[in-house]
C-alpha cells in the first residue's frame, strides 16, 4: 500500500532482483505508507558497474560543466524544499520546519563544491632546483560510497555527495531504510540538472547491502555516518578491503552551564538542543552540566523550558517536538527513564504516558528532564537518542572538564558562561570536535569540516568542507625539468640536493 521506493541506478527507478521489500511507517501514526525495495549484493555489483563506466567520463569533464550543474542543482532543491521536507517529514517524523533547516544546512555544502574551482587549485613552486619546477593535482578516487542514518535523510548525504561528484568522482549513495524517499528525489533532480546517469546512484538496503558496499573492491572510499557500533564495523571492513574510510558515530554532547551564566538563555538554548527533532540530532544536547550556584535556578528554568512544549505530528505547524522514529526507540526511552528512577535519579519532567490525541498510534514520547543520576549510570553514559536531558551537578569547572572527558564520545560539547578566561580554558582543555561558546548545537557550517574525536569518528577524515575535498581526491605531485635539447650533464650516483 502506499508509494513504492525502488533504487535509483543508471538514470531510472529499478526494484532490483531480491523481491525483498520493507514497510515505510509515519512515525506520527504508526501506519505505512509506502514500500520500499530492499538491494543485495548484486543490486550493489550492477551499481558499481554502471558507476565505474560513468565515473571515467565524469572524471574528465571540465570544472566549468561540473560547477554549472551544481548551480542548477542549488535552484532545483530549493524549489522543491516543500516536497523535500513534506516526504522527511511523513517518514521520519521531524516538523516540517526542521526538515527545510535540515535542507538548508545540506545545501551549504552543495554551495561549498560549487567553489570546486579554488579548491583543486594545486600548488606550483618554480625553480625549487636550478631549471626545475614542481606542481601538485588533486584528482578523483573513481567510484564511492556513502552511507547514512535516518535523523537527517537530506543533510548528512548532502555532506558527502556535492563535493564527491565535484571533485569528480560517481557517487552510491545508501540511505537509511527507515526514510528513504528523500534520496530518490535528489537523484531525479540531479538528473534534471544535467548530471550525466551513472554519477550519482541510491542503492536501498540494511546490512546486506552496507556489507557488499563495504567489500566491493570497485569501490575506493566509504563515507558512513551513524551510530558507533556500526561506525566500527564499517571503518574495520572497508579498511580490511583496502579502502578510505570515514565512519562518523554516535555521541553524548555535554552543555556544560557556568554559574556566572545567564540562565535562562542557557536553559532556552539547552532545551532546542536536547529536546528539537525529539532529541534525534548528533548534535543534540542530551547532557547539561552545571556548576556550583548554577544547578537550582537552571533547573527550574528547564523545567518551565521543557513544560511548555507541545507534542505532536511533524506536519501540524503548532508542533515544537515530534516523535520518535519507532515504537522501539521510544520504548527505549521511557525504559531509560524507568532505570534512572529506580537508581535514585528525580524525574524532574516526565516524559513517558504521554499520548498525543488522535495519534494513540504515534511514536510519541514527551520531553523528560532527570537528574540525582550517579556518573556511571546508563541512562547517563550511553546514547539515549530521544528527548531526555540529564543534568549533572559539578562544584567546579575543574571537575566540570574531568567529567565530559570522561566520555567515550567526543562529537560535541557547549559551555555556557560570560566569562573569557573560562571559555577559553574549555576549548582549549576539552576533547571533543565541536565546540560551542554560548551556542548548543555548533555544527559547523559547510565551508568548514564537521567531525567529533574518540568514538564518534573513526578515520582520519572530517566531514564536508576542506576535509571532504581531501577525502574524495588523491593527489599527486610533479616534479618538471625542460633541459635544452643540446644541453648534457654528468650523471651522479648522489642522491639529488638542489
Ligand atoms: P545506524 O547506525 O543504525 O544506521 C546507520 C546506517 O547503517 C544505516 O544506513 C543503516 O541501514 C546501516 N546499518 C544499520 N545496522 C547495520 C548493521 N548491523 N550492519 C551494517 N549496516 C547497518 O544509525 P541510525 O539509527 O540510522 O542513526 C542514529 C545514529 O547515528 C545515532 O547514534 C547518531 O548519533 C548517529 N549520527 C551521528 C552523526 C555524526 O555526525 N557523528 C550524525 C548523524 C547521526
């Protein structure tokens, strides 16, 4: 029932061989709407050999076409946000709003790899020895692959894909199941742009196909984007197949509040970050740490925060927080909850037995503050991934770094304070990628490279920006000597100096 989603190979919707298929659900109704094939590994051989042959010719297009197409693209999906955001909307659940920011902060990279023609601006250094010059290029890796999670089914790919197929390279793209319909309005719309057939593919799958991606020795580089389990399967079995991997995962984003902070706005600002998109961001704050004087007047102020958010479906404008993104993930957040009460945690707002009138069916779950949770309580240390804040409580800022550094994860952290010296001493002491001063989600915009430490990357490479050109180009460096044609000279055993 519903619309049918078939892979997008070779310029054309193909429902693959498998006849394996999977239920598209609306998070906000539990109900389905749309079917969607599922690929093997042979979905993935045809894709890859299609690109390949695709791939050789893109490779040698001029900058001038690439960038022109990237333009077109730019104009295509921004007259086409409001289909973008209805379809991620309807599959993942998120307001509708949130889905165009979401097309917003993708385009920004799209708008970066329109600039292709700086950034493969190679060096040349003339005379480096007596008649002799050196030059560098940067050129395309060939075929490869991107994979990616549900909370953001337009801007993560949109990380990966525009500075990929600028640079060069063909691109597979493989979405998540839960919403996959986004991707395949891209691939038209890039064909409606002019890219040539073959550059860009989305292949539908779970495991399967991630394996076979991960394993295809036509394939030169995967980028991944998910949860931290997989991220460490991802980046172990491409790097076992000799590929370049980047496998961004999951993280635990501390905020850390300053008793000399104002208050409220940190407790406004902390609430978009933890309880936006029902806490279903990388970048959500799912932990605020206070210090010292901070901890009563902060948490009342997230109370009233949280309290006056309205839940309900991603397409009903007076919505503030939509659900999560299945019957499970909820499940796992009112089970958290359950856990961190019966350790002692305050539930201080509660979140789970909310229903949403009209929607019994929905995913929904409300926002929920904790805290009194010891440091290595679960429902603390790990990924909740829905909208639960804890708060812990430090003496000082001392004990305040002690503590973010003690997670595994490194993605993101925001301290909160009107104090210089102590913002200062945070960037500076703290490990972990991202850091916000006063700003709960600072996701870097696309010029520049998003990327944590520790557990929520794995490789060397960055996302977007400088380091996705990086990451999609080899480079290579040339060294040129044009002696005359009568000119001789004396051969040396001596390994060259000047
Ligand atoms: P996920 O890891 O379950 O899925 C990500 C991708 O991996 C999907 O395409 C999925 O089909 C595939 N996959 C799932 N299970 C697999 C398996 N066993 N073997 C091989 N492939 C598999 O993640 P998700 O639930 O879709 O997304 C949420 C997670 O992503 C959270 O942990 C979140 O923190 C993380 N995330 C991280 C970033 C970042 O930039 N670091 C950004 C967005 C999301």
């Amino acid at each position: 029932m519903g619309y049918d989603v078939q892979h997008w190979i070779d310029g054309h919707e193909d429902a693959g061989s498998t006849g394996d298929t999977q239920p598209i659900l609306n998070p906000a109704t539990g109900g389905e709407v749309g079917t969607l094939h599922l690929g093997d590994a042979s979905t993935v051989d045809r894709a890859v050999e299609v690109a390949a042959a695709a791939a050789e010719e893109w490779g040698r297009t001029s900058l001038a076409r690439r960038t022109q197409i990237l333009y077109r693209m730019r104009e295509l999906m921004i007259q086409h946000t409001d289909e973008i955001a209805e379809v991620i909307s309807r599959e993942h659940g998120k307001t509708v709003g949130d889905a165009k920011g979401e097309i917003a902060r993708g385009l920004e990279t799209l708008e970066f790899a329109t600039s292709i023609t700086q950034d493969l601006k190679g060096g040349f250094s003339q005379n480096v020895s007596t008649g002799v010059d050196s030059h560098t290029l940067r050129q395309p890796l060939g075929v490869v692959a991107g994979i990616t999670p549900f909370n953001f089914p337009a801007m993560v790919p949109f990380w990966m894909h525009p500075i990929a197929i600028a640079t060069g390279n063909a691109f597979l793209l493989k979405p998540s199941e839960r919403d996959p319909s986004a991707s395949n309005i891209v691939a038209r719309l890039y064909q409606e742009a002019g890219l040539p057939d073959g550059v860009f593919q989305v292949i539908h799958g779970g495991k399967t196909v991630v394996d076979a991606l991960c394993a295809h020795e036509g394939i030169a580089a995967v980028s991944f984007v998910g949860s931290t389990p997989i991220a460490k399967h991802v980046h172990a079995a491409a790097s076992a197949a000799g590929k370049r991997v980047q496998a961004l995962g999951g993280a635990n984003n501390h905020a850390v509040v300053m008793p000399d902070a104002n208050l409220e706005f940190a407790a406004a600002q902390v609430a978009s970050g933890a309880f936006g998109s029902a806490g279903e961001r990388c970048m959500a704050v799912p932990v605020a740490v206070t210090v010292g004087d901070a901890h009563e007047g902060f948490l009342a102020a997230i109370k009233a925060e949280a309290e006056k958010l309205v839940v309900g479906p991603g397409d009903d404008p007076t919505t503030d927080m939509p659900p999560v993104i299945t019957a499970d993930a909820r499940d796992r957040v009112i089970r958290m909850t359950d856990e961190a009460e019966q350790a002692g945690g305050t539930i201080v707002v509660d979140g789970r037995g909310l229903v949403v009138e009209g929607f019994e069916k929905g995913n929904f779950v409300g926002p929920t503050v904790i805290t009194d949770l010891a440091a290595d309580h679960p429902t603390y240390t790990d990924e909740v991934f829905g909208p639960v804040l804890v708060v812990m409580h430090v003496n000082n800022f001392d004990e305040a770094i002690a503590l973010v550094n003690s997670s595994p994860f490194g993605n993101g952290t925001a301290i909160f304070t009107d104090s210089g010296h102590y913002a200062r001493r945070f960037e500076d002491e703290i490990q972990v990628g991202m850091i916000g001063i006063n700003v709960p989600i600072p996701t870097p915009v696309g010029y520049y490279s998003f990327g944590g430490w520790k557990d929520s990357l794995f490789g060397e490479h960055h996302a977007h920006g400088p380091e996705g050109v990086g990451f999609y180009t080899r480079q290579k460096a040339v060294t040129t000597r044009w002696p005359a044609q009568n000119e001789t000279v004396e051969s040396s055993m001596s390994f060259p100096t000047h």
